[in-house]
C-alpha cells in the first residue's frame, strides 16, 4: 500500500546551543523522523516536524509549546545526528535514537544536544511493542506496564503490573481484570455498564457497577440466598418507653389510607421502589407490635375468663 506522507518544514530555530539547521540537515532530518515513526506506524499517514530539546521539560511538553497541541513526540535522536553532512567521511560519529519518555529520561544526560522526532500522531504512538525484561506486551504504548496492555498507561499502573488494561483518552480512562492473590479482579476508574442485544450499537443497557457500590439491574433478580446488612433493627418496640400505637388509632389511619402507618402505600411504591432492607425492618416492626397486641389480648382473654368462672361459681351457691 502506497503511503503518503505530509512533510512539514522543520522548524528553523536555534537550539539551545545556539546551532542551526541546513537545508540538507533538514533533509536528512525529516528523513530520519520519517523512518522512525513509519517503521512504528505502518500505513498510516502523519506529518513531520524536528524540533531541538530545550534542556528543560519533557519532550511532549516540547512539542506542544514549540509547535503547538497538535503535534506529538515520537521519538528523540542524540548528538550531532543532523549537523553531519550524511556523505563520506563526516557520517562517521556516533548516534542513538531513544522513542519514550521514560528512556530520554535514563539517557539525557549522557548527550550534548537532543533533536524531538514530532508527529501529529498521538505521543509515543506504536502497534505492538513489548518489554524483553519484565515480559509485558503493548498494543498502542511504547511502555507496557500490564502483561497485556492495550491503548496507553493509566493514572496507577504499579497497583495492577500483571492484569491486562483497556485504555481510552484521558489518564483516567481504564478499564482492566486479572488475577491477584487467588481472585480474579476486575477494576476501573469509572463505572462498569453491561449491555445485551448488541447490534452495530451497544444495545439495552441491563446493569451498571458504580464506584461507590450501588448497582442498577433493569430485569428481574434470582438467587438462592441473599444477605441484606442494616442498623438498626427493630428491637426498640420492646423496649419499656416504646409507645404501642392504640388499635383505635391503627384502625382510623387504615380506614382513611387504606395501609398500615408508616407503611408506604401501593402507589407509593411502585412509583419510588421499595428499599428491601428499610421495608423487612418496618414489617418486623408491625409484627412486633402485633406480637404485643396478642400478648395484651391474650391477658384480657385470660382475665376475663377467670371472671367468667367466678360469675359460674357464685351462681351455682344461689
């Protein structure tokens, strides 16, 4: 496949040494970041652009603030490498060509000047590249930090070194799963969404994980045991200071809201829900006091009975 390429000029400005650029170090300079960044890139289309390290910041920030947002850097060449003629003997002296920022970073000291490969492909963007001494393998990172990792570097990559990392824009974009200490973990920085019927688009949206532990399930759930945790319960009706409702009051309220008090109504909860742990606390609340009901029902029955008795007593003496 034919590759195009949209050469820019270089940018002709001293470097921080004072030198310049000629037209055929221009040349061959262009040339140069072209190989890099095609060799890492293939079939890809991009623009060039060689700027010289300001001696200060990273090589992304150079590119941003030399050039302007659009252009990123791909990769940084050491020494003389473009003030040589390219011909006979002057193409003699020695060179190395560094393509990360955590590399430049070993390495920069050791030279007397740095010339920045920039692109307007992203930063540092590559297909498949891996890590010999730690086995990590990348797909769109020139820095691997997960066995697989596919897209770029998240915010904490030294919490998750052996899981396998989904990368979207932004630094806090990720989504990864592996495995650690037995458990199979998934995590993210935002929320996780299932989705069914996927069709071109990702379909009905059936459950989300949020961050802060809720989840929404749109459908029906099916378990064989669930465990719901919540203080406090409803204990406090046996309590000597619980004032019992009277059974007077009880019936007036059912009569006018045709539901127990402090019960939500019908309306009420299928138009809000139903908290599952608030609503077993309030029935355990209503049988309680039911329970207490019964008991002093059960009192009455008993002292009545016993009247009743003495009543059969006295009118048999007559």
């Amino acid at each position: 496949m034919r590759k195009s390429l949209f050469v820019c000029a270089v940018l002709i400005c001293a470097n921080i040494f004072g030198q310049t650029l000629t037209e055929k170090q221009m040349v061959n300079a262009r040339a140069t970041g072209y190989g890099i960044i095609a060799a890492k890139n293939p079939g890809v289309q991009f623009s060039v652009f060689v700027i010289p390290w300001d001696g200060v910041n990273t090589l992304e920030y150079n590119a941003n603030n030399q050039i302007n947002n659009s252009w990123h850097a791909q990769a940084v060449v050491k020494g003389n490498y473009f003030t040589q003629q390219f011909d006979g003997n002057d193409f003699t002296q020695y060179s190395s060509v560094i393509t990360s920022q955590t590399e430049f970073d070993l390495h920069k000291s050791n030279g007397t000047q740095w010339w920045i490969i920039c692109s307007t492909l992203p930063s540092f963007s590559s297909t498949i590249t891996s890590n010999v001494d730690s086995g990590n393998v990348g797909i769109g990172t020139s820095i691997p930090v997960s066995k697989l990792d596919l897209g770029a570097n998240f915010s904490n990559p030294s919490d998750f070194p052996n899981k396998i990392a989904l990368w979207s824009s932004g630094s806090n974009n990720y989504f990864g799963f592996g495995v650690s200490a037995g458990s199979l973990d998934y995590f993210s920085q935002g929320q996780h969404r299932f989705f069914v019927g996927y069709n071109g688009s990702p379909g009905q949206e059936v459950l989300i994980l949020k961050p802060n532990g809720n989840a929404a399930l749109q459908g029906k759930f099916e378990a064989k045991e669930i465990k719901v945790t919540l203080t406090p319960t409803a204990d406090f009706v046996f309590a000597e200071d619980y004032k019992l409702p009277k059974l007077e009051d009880v019936e007036k309220h059912i009569k006018e809201n045709k539901h127990l008090p402090e019960i939500a109504s019908a309306n009420q909860m299928e138009k809000e829900g139903v908290n599952v742990g608030e609503f077993q606390i309030k029935l355990l609340q209503k049988i309680e006091e039911l329970t207490l009901y019964t008991i002093e029902q059960n009192k009455q029955l008993k002292k009545q009975a016993e009247e009743i008795e003495k009543l059969k007593k006295n009118f048999k003496t007559k």
